[in-house]
C-alpha cells in the first residue's frame, strides 16, 4: 500500500466539472472517497449524508455562494469537526480574511498547485 | 372831419387805456384780486387775435374772395381740442420753468440753448415788424379815411413830424413802454395790460357789432333785404355762389393750418394765453369763449361786405368798407366809432407784440451781450439791474415799433392787409415744428431745432418778403422770373417746380414741409446734450414734474453771498429778499447761517433770476457764480458707460460663476461616471481574471495530472482529461477574442463598415452556417412564412444599413443560444421577420424552459449566463448577449428578449430600414 494513502471522504464542491474531475483524481489517487457537488445546495445535501472530514469549497457558484455554504455548514452540530478548505479564482487578501472567518482551514487559489492541494489534504487528515 | 378831432380821440382812448392800467395794477400792488385771474378776462384777452386785419381787413378779402377770409378763424375753432393739449401743457411748463416768452420756451426745452433764443428772436422779429407795421398802417389809413373822405388819400409825406402815422407809433411806444414794462416781473406778468387789452376786445367786438347792425338794419332793411339785394347785384351775386366764395381745398387747409398754428406760437398770442396766463384751470371756459367771440366779430363781415360792394364803385379799396359804409350815410358819430375799434384792434395787438418783442431782443440778445462783455460782472457795480433791464426793454420797444414804421414805409405800403398778416403767420409758423415737436418727442436736439428753424426761415424769406421787397424796388427782381441763380426750379413762386398755388400756400407748404424734415432727420441723427435731456423730460413729461418731481440731475453748489448778490441785481432788493425768505420758510432752514447753497436753491434762485432774463441768460449769469460745472455730456456718458461696464461685468461674472458651477458639477458628474466606469473596469478585469482563471486551473491542474501520473492512468481517463484541456483552451481563446470585441465595440475608432444589405439574404446565410450544428443536435430550424415572403418577393426587399460582419456574428450568437438551450428533446427554432415603422424586426424563437423575468435583464449583461437545470454550466463565456445587444445598438437598433418560464423564448432585434 501506498505510504501517502490516507483514509478519509472528501467532499468536492465547484460548478466548473472539469476542475471537479481534477480534483477527484488527485483525491481518489491517495486513497479517499471522494463526494462531488455542483453548487451550495447540492453541497450541503452531501455534506449531511456522508459527514465528509473536508469539504474543498468554490467561492463563485451560481446561488449559494462558497462563503454561504461554508456558513451554513458550521451551523450544522453533526458536521462540528469537518474541515473546509476554500480553493477560489478569488485572490484578495479580503476574500481570504473572510474565508477564515467563515471557518475554513485552508484558503487556496486557483489555479493551484496540484501537490500543495494533496499535502493540504493529507494534513488535515492526519493533524485534524 | 378834421385831423385835430380824429387825434384828439385817439389820444383820449389811449388815455383811457393808461387809466385802465393803472387803475388795475394799483388794485394787484394793493394786493386785492386779480381782475386778470379771471377765465373771461382771459379769454377776451385772447382776442388779440383779432387786429385791425381782422376789423378791416376781413371785410376787404370777404368783398374780393368771397368766404375764404373765415380759413383764419375756423383753423382755432376746429382745432380747438389740439389747442387746448397743446395750451395745457405749454401754460404748466411755462409755470414751471418761468418761461417769459416763445424764444425763452424753445431755447429751455433744448437746453437753454442761447443760440436758439436768439434766432427764435430774430425769426420774430422779421415775422413780426411787418405784422406791427400793418397795425400802424391800419391807424393812419382809419385816420386818411376819416378825414378824407370822398377825396384822394393823400400821399405819405416824407416829412416824419407831419406824418400821422409816426405820432401814433410814438404814443403806442409810450404805452407799451409803460404798461408793457411797469416793473419787472419774475413770472412777466402785466395785469394792468392785459386788462386793458382785455377792455379793448369788448370795445372792437361791441364797435363792430355797431357798425354790422347799423348798416344791416339801417341802410338795408335787414339781412333778409340786404341777401335779397345783393342776389341780384351784378357785383355781388357772384360772391354768393361757391363759384367764386370756394377756394382750392389745398389752400383752405394750409389757412386753417397756418391760423391754428398761429394762435399758438405768434409771439403776442404765446405771451397773452401761455405768460400772463393767471391758472391752468381758466384755459376750458376760453377755449369755448374764445371761438365764441371769433364767430360774433365775424357775423357781420360778410353783410358788410355785400354792402359795400353793393354801395361802391368797384374802385373803393374794400378795405375801407367799415369805415366808409357809415360815412357815406352820414352817420359819422359811427364813423368815429369804427375808427375807435380799428384803433383798438391796432393797439392792443401792437402793444403785446412789442411787449412780447421787447422780453425776447432785451433777454436773449442785449443781456446776454452784456453779461459776456462783463458788464454784469462782480467788478463792475451797478446801482440797480431791474432798473436797467427795464430800460432796456423800453429801448427795444422803441425800436421794434421803429422798425415797423420803417418797415411800413419802405416795403408794406403796396401789399394789402390780409397779405401782410399771413406773410407773419407764415414766419411764426416756422416755429411749431421744435415747439409742438419738443412737447411730445423727447428726442429732438438742439442742432434739430436750430436747423429746422432756419431753413424754415429762409425758405419763408425766400418765397414770400424778398419777392416783395424786389417788387418795391429793394433788390433786383430778375430772380422772381427766372429762378434763383437762373435755375428754373428755384422760383420763389414755383419752388421745385410747384405751381398753381397762391404765394402764402406755396411758402407755407414748403417752408413747413422742409422745416419739420430737417427738424426731424437732424433731431434723430445728431447727439442731444445733458441738459437738453432734463429739459426733454420735464417738457415731454411735465404732468410728473408738476405733481413734485424735481428734475436732480444738475449738482451743483454756490456760495450764497454770490446767488443773493445776482438776485439783487436783476431783481431788486425787495423781491430777493422775499424770494429768500419764502425758500427759507417753504424747507425751514436759515440761508445765511449757511455758507453754500445746495442744488436746490440754486435751481431756485436761476428759475427765478429766468424769470427775469430769460432761462439761457440766467444760466449764463449762474455760470458766473456755480461752483461746481454742470455735468457734461461726456461725463454723464462716461457715468453711464461705467455703470454700464460694472453691471455687464456683475452680469459676466454672474454668468462665469453659473458656467463654473455648471463645470464644477459636469466635473463632479464626469469624475462619479468616471470613478464608476473604474469600479466597472476593476470589477470587468476581477470578472476577465476570474474566467480565465476557472479554465486555467483545469489546464494546469490535469496537464499536470497527464504529465506526473500518465502511467496511472486508464486510456479513458487520459483522452476525456485531454478533451476538458482542449475544450478549456478553447474557452480561453474564445473569451479573449470576445473581450477584444468589445473593446473595439465600445471604442469609437472601431467604426462599423456600414453598407446597404439585405437583411434576409443576412439571415439565410447565418441560417445555413448553423443548421449543420442543428442536425447533429436533432433541432429543427424552420423560417416562418412571412420570412420567406420576404426572402423571395424582390419587390419587398428588406435593406438596412448595417456591418454584414457584425449583424452576422448578432445572428449566429442568437441562433446558437437558441440551439443551446432550446427543447433537448424535440428542440425548434423558429426564424420570423416583419417590418413595421420603417423598421425592420427579427425575431429568434427556442422551445426551451424559457427565462424567468426577473433574469431577463440580467442575461444582457456582462459574464451572465443561464445555468440549465439539465445540462449544468453551458459552454460559454457569457459575453454573447452583451456584445449581440452593443452592436445592435450601434446600428441604431434594439435587442430585447421576450419569454415567460416554460413557454421559451424569443430574442428579437430591430433594426432601422433604408
């Protein structure tokens, strides 16, 4: 087995497919069970089913915004120890200030880094 | 009878005359009533109007032109309303500015013009002394007639002392001098004289009423006999038709004219109804007495007239008729009355001519002359001004009277009466122009004036006194015939080659015609002075002046001491003193606890020394003693030129602070639209960035995938991973063409290539470009009916103006929308075109779900794009509709959408046909 395998479920949530399938790849590859959302809601809907260790969230979505869902999530007690990495075109120094505030472990911007996304991943894993 | 009785009885009358005067002026010193303030006494006195012409003449023009004698007295009758305005007015100016006669009236109203006085003198003179002249020649002729009767007259003798006529002048000297200048006046009014002048006119009315009864129902039985008689009179009978009493209606105008004009400005009548006028409310009742008294003087001129003609041989001057018709019955005690009247009429008229003669030559000639020669200056003190400015009028009154009887003598002799008075009513007349003028225009100068008057002037010594004067022998008569310097048109007879009027009408057309030309094209092109415009508002608007407006314009100070020394000059101690204690009394101050009188008082003390001397002399004496200059004409304009600067300057300054403020806030707008087209752009780039971010991220992210673990990879994973790569360049390059688009869109560098096309050729092409797509998709793209009308009826050929580029890429962006989100299943596009208001419309029809109106605005807009429940995120960069919409409004056109949720929707643009 692979040393960096981790066990964990992810949940992916972003309107563009294509970085979704990325993402997924790059997950699945290290051993996690990957959810994928499109949107807020459908992301909210996952995230009560399957109690997912990390939610990888996009800021810009049609509807719920990332910031919203991230808000909302933090309001549901059963999801009290899931983490939420922000992975957004949104660069600002303002958007990543209130992405921690909103309660998110990790802010990252696209386009990203393939690894630094996985080594994210794997830490949060590990460290909770 | 015998020349001693006839001069005894002259002298007696006169006599009573002097008694009349002084019995009235003793009455005025005494302080009682004044006879004169008395509307009846004012309008006999009126009757000056009627002189020894009038008692003489009339029946001798009646007894040759028939009716034509009446043109003299029915001009004042028929007139009279205008009269009465013009009279109104003239007396509360006159009251104001202390006007002393018509010289001094129409120098003040054109700023107390000197020069203008002295040639209104002049003009007077010369119209007058012939006037005069008559009146004497009337009185030696009552006195020739009354002693020779029935015989030769005899021949005027060339010894003075044994010619009637220079006695009588002499005694009239004496009276007028007397009576005429008893004191002086600040108003220059002379109650004794107009009391006996007003006496004298009860006399001629009531003598000539004596004489018309007397022969009316005496020697005939009464008018009917006496109308009966001289209708079948070969003599007379032809009077009494209008064959021979009718006249050239241009003729009788020009009379009735030349005596309304008269009645105003002849010096004795301007002087009797405008100077010694007592109150402005006696002027109603004479306006109706006077006409009154006109038509009873002449109830018998006619009667007399026929009588005479009827009585005579056709070689009896009818002149003579008045005084020969009682003779010849024997009836000389009427004789003798007659003579009486005629002397009367003679008498008063020459006494107020003389006067009125004498105020103007002594004010505007001799004073001025002295007051410039320093006579009057402080180093020379004389021992009393009002004396000698007395004797001075007598001195004038000598010689105007001596004037007349040279006059009389060397010219007059062969020219009939009635002649001789429209020769001066033709003269005077010249005058109304810058009188009546001035009255109601206040535009009219003194340069106006002056040119008016004097080409009135020689174009009246033109046509009427030199021709007479070269018939008796005083200057070459060749122009007459032949025209002045032999030019045919300037016969003093046929001026401009006018002929077939009588001389007075002739000269009086012209001479008035020209007058009021020159008075007016001068007025209105030369520059009035300062004064002149006080003047021509007091004189044009003297109602608001009388109610207490006082003109203020003129600033200026004097030290009393001087002011008090000139009024005890001219006008004595007594009255200067009176003058300053009334001044002082009326504003409460004390004069001599001040040292310099104020504008007020200097305006006062000059109208009352112009009361004396006349307004120009009185100025020219103030001038002596006024501090402070008047203010020219060029310092009121550069006044009034400063003023006018500072207020088009407040007002440039006004408008400066509107345009800043208008700028400040254009500013203002430009910097917000500026600041929000930056937030626009700043949020555009976020939006750019962003959306080439997503794809970016894609790229890099499986690119990356691809290249670090190609060999975990399955052969699915790897193509589908390298199709989403594709697909996102794509989209990259997609979106940065599509940026570039609207760039050069919204630039106005980017002009589009306008050219006539066909719409629906357009179309068919863009239809035809896509429907590839559509088949592999399953959609079926139809074009209505309508549409191919239009496509295929040439005669409705659909042009517009538009980029074919352009309007393509609009076409293909619906189209492609259409497919995109048109019925998955059985999808349809429905391509429909109509033109209404020479617009062009197309319509762009899907049966997809339709856009709900909430977000039909926000689809026009930037990165906005419709998520179909279906199908996710769609294709796109979400710039389509937002440049379809630009360049359709580039074209002048409109791009609207029109759709209710689950019934699909419709894109229609229009655009405008050519």
């Amino acid at each position: 087995m692979n040393p960096d395998k981790k066990q964990g479920r992810i949940l992916v949530v972003d309107d563009e497919p294509s970085i979704v399938t990325a993402i997924e790849f790059l997950l699945m590859r290290i051993g996690c069970i990957v959810d994928k959302a499109y949107n807020g809601l459908q992301a909210l809907e996952l995230a009560v089913e399957h109690q997912p260790d990390v939610v990888i969230l996009d800021v810009m979505m049609p509807g719920m915004d990332g910031f919203e869902t991230s808000t909302q999530i933090r309001n549901i007690a059963a999801l009290e120890n899931t983490r939420i990495i922000f992975l957004t075109a949104k660069g600002a120094d303002r958007d990543k200030q209130t992405g921690y505030a909103k309660g998110a472990e990790y802010y990252m911007v696209k386009p990203f880094d393939n690894d630094e996304l996985v080594t994210v991943v794997k830490e949060i894993l590990t460290y909770g | 009878m015998s020349l001693g009785l006839v001069i005894g009885l002259a002298l007696a009358y006169i006599s009573l005359l002097f008694f009349i005067a002084w019995w009235i002026d003793k009455r005025s010193a005494e302080g009682k009533k004044l006879i004169t303030d008395n509307p009846y006494v004012y309008a006999l006195s009126m009757a000056v109007y009627c002189t020894a012409w009038t008692f003489f003449g009339s029946v001798g023009r009646a007894a040759t032109g028939g009716l034509s004698f009446l043109a003299i007295y029915l001009g004042p009758t028929l007139f009279m309303p205008i009269w009465y305005m013009l009279l109104r007015k003239l007396v509360l100016i006159s009251k104001n500015q202390h006007i002393t006669s018509i010289a001094d009236f129409i120098s003040a109203r054109y700023g107390k013009s000197p020069v203008l006085a002295v040639i209104v003198t002049f003009l007077a003179v010369f119209g007058i002394v012939p006037y005069i002249s008559l009146q004497l020649k009337a009185i030696t002729f009552g006195i020739n007639t009354l002693t020779h009767f029935g015989e030769k007259a005899p021949a005027i003798s060339l010894n003075l002392l044994a010619d009637s006529g220079f006695w009588v002048m002499i005694a009239m000297a004496i009276f007028t001098a007397v009576f005429g200048t008893r004191k002086l006046d600040p108003n220059e009014r002379h109650e004794g004289m107009v009391a006996a002048i007003a006496f004298e006119s009860i006399v001629k009315l009531l003598v000539f009423l004596a004489v018309g009864i007397f022969v009316t129902f005496f020697i005939f039985n009464g008018p009917n006999d006496l109308f009966a008689r001289a209708l079948t009179h070969p003599q007379t009978a032809r009077l009494l038709t209008f064959e021979d009493a009718s006249v050239a209606p241009m003729v009788w105008n020009m009379l009735c004219l030349l005596s309304l004009l008269a009645i105003i400005v002849l010096p004795r009548q301007f002087h009797i109804s405008v100077v010694e006028n007592t109150s402005a409310r006696h002027i109603p009742r004479a306006m109706w007495v006077f006409p009154l008294y006109l038509l009873l003087i002449n109830i018998f001129v006619f009667p007399l007239a026929l009588a005479g003609k009827m009585l005579f041989d056709p070689a009896v001057n009818p002149d003579t008729y008045v005084l020969s018709l009682p003779m010849s019955q024997g009836a000389n005690w009427i004789a003798i009355l007659v003579f009486i009247g005629g002397f009367s009429a003679a008498t008063s008229m020459v006494v107020v001519e003389a006067t009125s003669l004498s105020i103007m030559f002594s004010n505007h000639i001799v004073v001025p002359l002295m007051i410039k020669s320093r006579m009057w200056t402080t180093e020379h003190r004389l021992v009393d001004g009002a004396a000698r400015l007395l004797d001075i009028r007598r001195i004038c009154i000598l010689v105007v009277l001596a004037l007349s009887y040279w006059y009389g003598h060397a010219v007059g002799h062969n020219l009939d009466l009635v002649s001789v008075g429209l020769i001066s009513f033709t003269a005077v007349a010249q005058l109304a122009p810058a009188l009546i003028g001035g009255l109601y225009w206040k535009r009219p100068t003194g340069s106006g004036a002056l040119a008016g008057l004097l080409v009135g002037f020689f174009v009246w010594a033109f046509c009427l006194p030199l021709p007479n004067m070269a018939q008796a022998g005083i200057l070459p008569a060749d122009f007459i015939e032949n025209g002045l310097f032999g030019i045919e048109s300037l016969k003093p007879n046929a001026l401009f080659g006018l002929e077939g009027l009588d001389p007075i009408t002739h000269a009086a057309f012209w001479s008035l015609l020209l007058n009021s030309l020159v008075f007016g094209v001068m007025s209105v092109f030369t520059q009035p002075s300062t004064l002149t415009l006080t003047q021509a508002d007091i004189f044009v608007n003297i109602h608001k002046y009388v109610n207490g407006q006082e003109a203020e314009i003129l600033k200026r100070e004097a030290k009393v001491t001087d002011l008090e020394t000139i009024l005890n000059r001219f006008l004595g101690d007594n009255r200067t003193a009176v003058l300053f204690n009334e001044y002082e009394t009326a504003n409460n101050i004390s004069l001599r606890d001040q040292k310099i009188a104020r504008a007020d008082f200097v305006n006062y003390a000059e109208t009352h020394l112009a009361g004396a001397i006349g307004a120009a002399s009185a100025r020219l004496v103030m001038d002596s003693v006024v501090k402070e200059e008047v203010i020219t004409l060029n310092e009121v304009m550069s006044i009034l030129q400063q003023t006018k600067e500072a207020v088009d300057h407040s007002r440039l300054m006004e408008s400066k602070n509107e345009e800043l403020k208008e700028l400040t806030r254009r500013l203002t707008e430009a910097n917000e639209q500026l600041k929000h087209l930056d937030s626009l752009k700043a949020d555009f780039v976020t939006t750019v960035t962003h959306e080439l971010r997503t794809p970016v991220t894609s790229i890099k992210s499986l690119s990356r995938i691809i290249l670090d673990y190609n060999d975990e990879l399955s052969e699915v994973q790897r193509s589908e991973y390298l199709s989403i790569i594709a697909a996102e360049s794509d989209r990259i390059s997609r979106l940065i063409n599509q940026v570039l688009d609207i760039g050069k869109i919204q630039s106005q560098s980017d002009s589009l290539q306008l050219r006539e096309i066909s719409l629906a050729d357009l179309i068919v092409r863009a239809v035809s470009g896509i429907r590839p797509l559509c088949q592999e998709k399953n959609v079926d793209l139809a074009l209505s009916e309508q549409f191919n009308w239009y496509k295929t009826d040439t005669k409705s050929t659909v042009t517009v103006m538009a980029d074919a580029d352009k309007l393509m890429q609009v076409v293909i962006n619906l189209l492609s929308n259409a497919m995109k989100f048109c019925n998955p299943h059985n999808g349809r596009i429905e391509v429909d075109m109509r033109v209404q208001d020479r617009m062009a419309y197309v319509a762009i029809r899907d049966n997809g779900e339709g856009i709900h109106p909430s977000r039909q605005d926000i689809i026009f807009e930037k990165f906005t794009q419709l998520h179909s429940r279906e199908q996710g995120k769609p294709l796109g960069t979400g710039l389509g509709l937002y440049i379809s919409r630009l360049i359709v409004e580039k074209h002048a056109g409109s791009l609207i959408v029109v759709s209710e949720p689950g019934e699909g929707a419709t894109f229609e643009f229009s655009l405008p046909v050519c």
